[in-house]
C-alpha cells in the first residue's frame, strides 16, 4: 500500500532523528537515570541448578543499616510470563529454584554496596535435586520435574504437523538425503546491562524506566503480578542500549524493583551485572536437528521431513513460539509441497532460552541451506543455480498456508554471485580458500500478536500545533535501529517537511497508543502503516484548508518543502505554518489517530499462528574465506550480501541494519557459544565468551533489492533480522569448499575443523558434526489440507 | 571512608568527596553526573568506559581516582566545543555510526586519541586502535568508516 511516484524524505540517507544526541552522550539510558532518595537493589541468585528451598529468611539482612526493604518469592507470588499459555516465571522463586541464577530474595537499601552487602545475611536453606543439564538427560529423567506443570515429564512442547503427503513426496524424488545438524545456543551480549528504575508516586501510580524492547508486554506483566490495574501503572522504555531481542521478555527485575518502590516510598534503581546479564539470556536455543529431503534431478524438492530437537532451559519464555519457528520458514524461498515438522522443547537447568534475532530461523535455516549445498554437490548443480532454478513465485502460498506477496531472492542470488564471483572463481581458487554461498528469508512482523485479540497491533497518534511543530506520538520502541526516525520520516515525506520538524514520542504507556514492541522485525511495516493511516487524514484537512485559501481544488495542491502550494504554480501557496492555522481555524483543534492490524491470512491449524506475516524478506550471502590446511585456523575475507529491502526508507539505516546482522551471524557461526558446567556458566564474561572485535570484521558489500511490496509502508519490508540468516550457512559452505570439512555444528571452529583435516588425512570422511538422535516418539501429525491456493511445485 | 578528590574532568575542575574504593568509573557517573561514560562489564572486559587520561584511551572502570587527580580528563561531554559538535560526533551521527549508541562515546574518545596521534590512517590502525572496544549492533563498519570521514577534515554534509 501507500507507494508514491517521487519523495523528499524517503529513500534519502538522512541522520537519525537521535543521532546527535547519542554522539554527545547525552541520550539518558535506563541506568542513567538518578531520582532523588533513590536506593538500589540487589538479588540473592541460587547456587544451585535445581533444589528445593527448605528456609528462607531475609530478617538479618532487614536488620543491617541502611537496608529499607527485603522480600522474597511470598511478597510475589504471581507467576508470570511472556506467552499467555506458558506463565512460569517467578519474580522471585517461592519453592524450589530451576537453574543456577534463579533469584531467591531482593533487597533495597540506601546504597549499593549496603545492598550487596546484605544479601550474605539472608538465610536461605536448599535441599539439592537432580538436575538436567541436556536434552538427552531431561528426556531420560521425566520422574525429575523442572516444572509441576508440564504433562509429559520435561517436555513443554511437542509438536507434529504433516502438510500434504510427505511419503508420496519422497516417492517422487531422485535423490533423498538425511542430514543431522546442531546448532549452538549462544547469546545476545548487548553492550549496556538490563536496568530498570521504579518510582511509586502519592498519588498511588507506578512508574517503571526499563531497558525493554517491549513495555506494552511488561505493562500487563506488571499488573498481573503486583495486581494493580494497568491504569495505575506507566512503563517507559528508555533508549536501549542494545537488544537483539534479550530485552523482550518481562524480567524478574523490573517487577521486583516496583515491590521494592512501593514498600519503600523511595525510587529504586537496579542495574544487571554482566554475569546476571549471562543468566537472564533469553538467547538463542542449542538445536539438534534431522532433516530428510526428497529431489528430483532437476534440483525441485519433492518432500521435506524436518525435526528439530531445542534446549530450552529452564523456562518458557517465548519457548512454545520458537518451536514452531524452527518449523515455520523453510518453505518460503523455494517450492515444498510436501512438508512435516516435529518439533521438540524440553526443560533444562539452565538459563532460560528465547527469541535472539532470528528467533527460531537461524538454526533451520543453517540445517536447510547446508543440504542444499551437499545436494547440489551429490547432483553436479552449481548451487547457485540450484537455488535460482526453483524459488517461490510471488503471490503464492506455501504448504503451510503462508502468503508469499513479493520475492526478490532471485535477484539477490544474482547480485551477490557476479558481484563475488562466484561462478568463475569457484573452482580455480586454490586449495585453503572457498566460496560459499546461502539464502534467506524472514518475516516482517509477526502476524499474531502475543496475546489473542482483536485489536491493532500498532497505534499513532499525531498532533499538530498551530506553530506548524507536529508531534508523533506511539508505543513503538527505539532499540537503536531507528523506529524513532522511521516515523519521523513517514509523517515529514506526507506533510511535505523536514523530519527535525517532526517531534516524536515514544515507548510510554501513559502517553503513547500501544505498539506491541520492538520484535519480529515488525516495527517498520506495522508502525509505519500505522503512522501513515495516522498522517493522511491529516494532510487532507491542511489540503482542504489551503485549498479554500487560495481558490484551488484541493487536488491541485502538494505539500512540499514546508509549503502547501499550486503544482502548475510552485510559487503561489502557503506555508506549512499558514496552512496548518487555516485548517485549525476550519477543523477546530488538529489531531488524528491511525492504527495497523496484519492481514488475518494465516491457515487455522494449531500451530498456525506463528510464521504468518505481512511480506518476507529475502537475503543472499557469498563469504569467502581463507583457511589453514594445517591447523584449520580461518578468515573470512569478504561477505557480499544483498537484501530485498521492499523499498529502504533510509538506505543508510537498512545498510547498517546488514552490516549488524552479518555480524551478528558471523559471531554465532565462528566462536559464539553459551555452555555450561554442572549449571554453570563456563564463560560468563565479555573477556571469554568471544564476540567479534574490529579485527575479525571482513569488508562487507552490500546490495539493496527494492521489489516494492503492497503491503508495506511505501513498498518496505523488514531487514533488522532476515540479513543475519544466510551468513552462518554461507560460512559452513565457504569452509567445506576451502578444505573440503564439513562442519554440521556450530560455531565453526578452527578446533572442528582441523578434527576433519585430519579425518581426511586419514582416508575418513571430514564431516564434524552430530550423529545420533534423542529417543523420543512423536505424536501422529495433525494433517493439513493444502491451502485454497495451490502450492507451486 | 570517603576522600576529598580533585579531578580535571573536560577542562573543568571538580572537587568532590568519593569513598575510597569507587572507580573513576562510578565517580564520574554517580558523584559527577557524567553519564555519557557507559559500562558494559565494569571488569574492564568490553570498553564501554574509555575515557581519555592525558590523551590516553584507558578504562575508567579500572583506575581510582587518586591515581588521576594531576591529570587531564576528558569524557564524551567535553568532546563538542561550545555546543559544536566535534568532527568525529558529526560523522557518526551523519553515517549511522551509533545504532544504540551505547558504545559510542567510548568509540569517538578511542578514536580521538588515534586522529591526535595519527591525524590520517590507514584503516588497519583504525581497526586495531578500536579493536578493545565492542559493539553489537554496527559490525564496526560506519564506525570505521566515520572515523576515516572524520580524518578527511570537516566532513561536509552530504545529507540532506
């Protein structure tokens, strides 16, 4: 919807509207706010990774000076939780504690140290369980519960789905292939530490300033758990410094420091050590997965079988969704008739796992895109042909009744291979150096909203002074990818004026409609139609206005430059400032609302919910890299990546959103691991779990495909997580092709590597990878008719 | 037990009463309220915290303050002067440097330190000079670059 024939703001690479103020140090993060009489809180955290609390008693610490307030699991005990159906999470564990990390006990005291301090005088008594650290050992230990809720031992979800007839598939193909994978689970590191501050006022309202990408979500978290009703509480999300989806989950913190507000009267700041950042995770599930795929000579796939095994930690989270997402995306980019998903989530004691960009994708995307290149090989197909040759059409559906609108993966392929080379190179580079290539696809918000209802999933409210200053009021929360400039471009291109015009509020519950939060890569195409439904009545009313004042149809008229004025006539018009005070005068006091709800275009099958989306994004990679024969030791050299962007509202904005992802996934494909010992953390430190520095960053060239999509704001699709997807596969294949090792796990390792180097030396097969599979049955499918549409072979 | 510090914070000099054992990190944050100076892991691990000490990138999370008392601070408040911003905070606001802008004061004082050194260079001294400061959310490739467009004199805007 919403496409215009030329712009003045779009498509221009024009400076944040924040970006000043980041520069000079100036934006106010969460744990730069300091409140008069504030005092700070700390968490005791189990030792253990599963015991039951025997005794707890706060009274020595209460005793100590200087502490105000001390609680525990009883001051709380509400359960709450993300996803409506999986409510576990405890602000402070009553009974028995899931992992090591679990917090047990809060105090607030004067200051920091006095609260640190305290939290050796609180008694707490554990009586140790057994505890699970694998998926194997939750599985083999159901008398072993984590949670009392669950129905079948440690399993929180179990999922089987069989879309069309994958035996008749498999009869179909040429070639069958069964392949296991393992994905790592790693975790999002944003450089700034959860911090929240609470305030409770005398007139009874709740303040709470969070780093959280989502205060709509941790709105309602609040008032369930404090049980006090929304109207009395406000959430603030301050400018976050770094997300990666680590900050979408309600956290135990931010409900405790309210309790501690309220019980105080005092301001109550907490702030996340490293290690606690560690342990609150959310991150990205460890997932074994087997995938058998069926293929005609032709390269088309006849069938896909795909489970997928995840570690899920000890609680929910956005569990039961990220599920369904290691199931929901493969069959966006090319053709699959025939599919079945099984899906695996079992309880552990660990920290918790979650969405981290590319929630629930990157994994099968590795396992999918890792195939394709071992079947392009077994069928002599170059893999970028094998690709090109059978991609989704546009506007088709998929089996598992998604909506395809736009697909310009056909065009990324072909950029990325003749900007790298890829076909002429490939096979005269020398021994150590490898080409590889992978595709990708994600969704531009998610479909479904976290909760059933009715209403939009994104509100924006516009006034305007009779200054000629418009503000932009919504929920919609800035992470650092620059929603809060989207929507200052958006209203500025339709009002026809500068986007520092333009003030925009946003992320608080008090003042803004409600945006369900920065994740799914939703905020530009749901925000932004939100804000252009918001904006457009608007501009009538000024048109109208203006219109009258210079004795013209309306149609005559543009808005541009900071003026309303003639087409034929540039010169004959009006200010902005002019026509705003016109239209005031006709319309009385300007303000207007807009909202945006996705289309409802799911399938409806249990399940169904998670994978719909507005449009997809799709993204290519070639990486090329460099390794040691003899110690497996790699660089990577340059990635090309190019992204259907649908339209890039700001290219300067979408190139630094690829550059992160390609980061991002380089990180998690090369060394990023979040492992554990007896419960552990192993590397909870920003010294040992390794993340890329300047040093491991390669050149990254980047093409923009604009494919122009009706569904999104002036043609946009998302591009915050999609672009990460193709560079972990890339890696894996660009490594296989410099030395001929197979890496089937990630990350990729010099370690990995070298142990099939020396395989290979020895005559043996170079593949490093998984080889077995948990014992575990799955439930029969639940079959799913094709959708109405048919789906392309 | 608190001490009487002196500290010559961005040209301006600060006397302030500071327990002993706080790191200039919190001194500058907490008594200061220097807020712009971020922390990452206050174990000296990410960077987050560089300050400037006599021209010097270091880690404030790191030093005492007693240590830095005859010394010559500069945090990201005293990178702009009178209000105009300086050459490396125009080009990273102008390349989309700063994404969620955490790591970003750290970046521009790190950098500043290797432009006084080294007014032009090569984009491999870039990389090591930043290469003990993390970031998340850009692959450091605007920040390179914007330290490389910052290094060509006054960027002039080629934005509208």
């Amino acid at each position: 919807m919403y496409e215009k024939e030329s712009y003045q703001v779009i498509g221009k690479p024009l400076m944040k509207v924040d970006a000043l103020a980041k520069v000079k140090g100036e934006t106010v993060y969460a744990d730069d706010i300091f409140l008069p009489r504030m005092a700070y809180c700390k968490i005791l955290r189990s030792p253990h990774p599963h015991a039951r609390i025997t005794r707890i008693d706060v009274g020595p610490a209460l005793a100590r000076p200087g502490v105000l307030a001390a609680i525990t699991g009883r001051d709380l005990p509400v359960k709450f939780g993300i996803l409506p159906p999986s409510q576990d999470d405890e602000a402070l564990c009553q009974d028995k504690v899931r992992m090591v990390g679990d917090p047990v006990a809060a105090v607030a005291a004067l200051d920091e140290e006095t609260a640190e301090a305290a939290l050796d005088h609180i008694i707490v008594e554990y009586e140790p369980l057994p505890a699970l650290m694998t998926i194997e050992q939750a599985l083999a230990r159901p008398e072993v519960k984590i949670h009392a809720e669950t129905r079948n031992g440690n399993i929180h979800k179990q999922v089987a789905l069989e879309f069309g007839d994958v035996e008749a598939g498999f009869a179909q193909a040429d070639h069958i292939r069964e392949d296991i994978f393992y994905y790592e689970g790693n975790t999002h590191l944003p450089l700034e530490q959860h911090a929240a501050v609470a305030h409770y006022g005398p007139d009874g309202r709740l303040t709470l300033w969070s780093s959280t990408q989502t205060p709509h979500y941790l709105h309602r978290a609040l008032s369930k758990v404090l049980e006090l009703p929304p109207s009395r509480i406000r959430v603030i999300a301050a400018p976050v410094g770094g997300g990666f989806g680590g900050k979408s989950d309600p956290f135990s913190h931010e409900i405790v420091v309210c309790k501690l507000a309220m019980l105080t009267g005092r301001p109550v700041k907490i702030t996340l050590t490293r290690e606690e950042v560690f342990y609150a995770h959310r991150g990205r599930h460890p997932v074994l997965m087997w995938v058998k795929t069926g293929m005609r000579n032709d390269g088309s796939i006849t069938a896909m079988h795909f489970r997928s095994y995840l570690d899920g930690g000890a609680y929910s989270s956005y569990g039961l969704a990220t599920t369904y997402y290691t199931g929901a995306l493969q069959t966006v980019t090319y053709p699959i008739q025939h599919y079945k998903f099984e899906g695996l989530r079992v309880f552990t004691n660990k920290p918790p796992c979650g969405p981290k960009r590319g929630h629930g994708t990157p994994q099968p995307r590795f396992a999918l895109e890792v195939q394709l290149d071992k079947f392009a090989e077994d069928l002599e197909i170059d893999p970028a042909e094998l690709r090109l040759r059978h991609l989704m059409p546009p506007n088709s559906k998929t089996a598992n009744h998604l909506t395809v609108t736009t697909i310009g993966l056909g065009e990324c392929i072909e950029k990325v291979v003749q900007a790298s080379g890829f076909r002429e190179r490939r096979d005269s580079l020398p021994p150590g150096k490898g080409l590889g290539l992978a595709c990708g696809s994600y969704l531009s918000g998610a479909g479904v909203a976290i909760y059933w209802n009715d209403m939009p999933h994104s509100g924006v409210q516009i006034k305007i002074d009779r200054g000629g200053g418009v503000t932009v009021f919504c929920g919609s929360t800035d992470i650092g990818q620059g929603s809060d400039s989207v929507l200052a471009y958006l209203v500025a291109e339709e009002l026809g004026i500068h986007p520092r015009d333009v003030v925009v509020v946003t992320a608080d519950t008090d003042l803004t409609p409600v945006d369900l939060g920065s994740y799914s890569s939703r905020v530009t195409l749901m925000t932004g139609n939100a804000a252009l439904a918001a904006v457009r009545p608007l501009r009538q009313m000024i048109l109208n206005a203006a219109a009258e004042a210079l004795e013209l149809p309306p149609e005559a008229l543009t808005l541009a430059n900071g003026r309303v004025y003639n087409l034929d006539q540039p010169a004959y018009g009006l200010s902005f400032q002019e026509a705003v005070q016109r239209a005031e005068a006709k319309y009385g006091t300007l303000g207007s609302v807009g909202s945006y709800t996705p289309p409802p275009r799911g399938g409806d099958y249990k399940g169904a919910g998670v994978g719909p989306s507005p449009n997809y994004s799709y993204s290519a990679c070639v990486l090329e890299v460099t390794c040691d024969l003899e110690t497996g030791l790699y660089t990577v050299d340059k990635v090309w990546l190019a992204h259907d962007i649908g339209k890039a509202l700001n290219p300067l904005l979408v190139a630094g959103q690829v550059e992160g992802s390609v980061y991002m996934g380089l990180g998690e494909a090369m060394m990023e691991e979040q492992v554990f010992r007896r419960g552990l953390h192993k590397i909870p430190s920003m010294l040992d779990y390794k993340s890329p520095t300047t040093l491991e960053m390669p050149e990254i060239e980047i093409f923009l495909v604009e494919t122009h999509d009706p569904e999104g704001p002036y043609g946009a699709k998302e591009v915050g997580q999609g672009p990460l997807l193709p560079v972990i596969p890339a890696l894996a294949n660009a490594v296989y092709h410099a030395t001929g090792v197979r890496v089937d796990s990630t990350p990729i390792t010099p370690e990995k590597i070298l142990k099939g180097l020396q395989a290979r030396a020895r005559g043996r097969d170079g593949r490093v990878g998984p080889t077995r599979l948990p014992a575990v049955d799955f439930p029969d499918p639940v079959r799913v008719p094709p959708p109405q549409t048919e789906v392309p072979a | 037990m608190k001490q009487l510090l002196t500290l010559n914070v961005n040209g301006e000099r600060h006397e302030v009463w500071a327990a002993v054992h706080k790191t200039l990190l919190e001194v500058l944050r907490e008594d200061l309220h220097l807020t712009g100076t971020k922390h990452g892991c206050e174990l000296g691990e990410c960077g987050a915290c560089s300050v400037l000490i006599d021209g010097v990138p270091m880690l404030s999370c790191l030093v005492l303050p007693v240590e830095v008392q005859h010394s010559e601070i500069l945090t990201v408040e005293g990178l702009a002067h009178n209000g105009q911003p300086h050459p490396l905070q125009t080009a990273f606001a102008e390349l989309g440097a700063a994404q969620c802008g955490y790591c970003t004061p750290a970046m521009l004082l790190t950098a500043k330190a290797l432009l006084d050194h080294n007014p032009h260079p090569e984009r491999e001294a870039i990389r090591q000079a930043l290469a003990g400061t993390l970031c998340r959310c850009t692959g450091y490739t605007k920040i390179i670059a914007a330290v490389e467009l910052a290094a060509q004199g006054n960027p002039e805007s080629a934005h509208v």
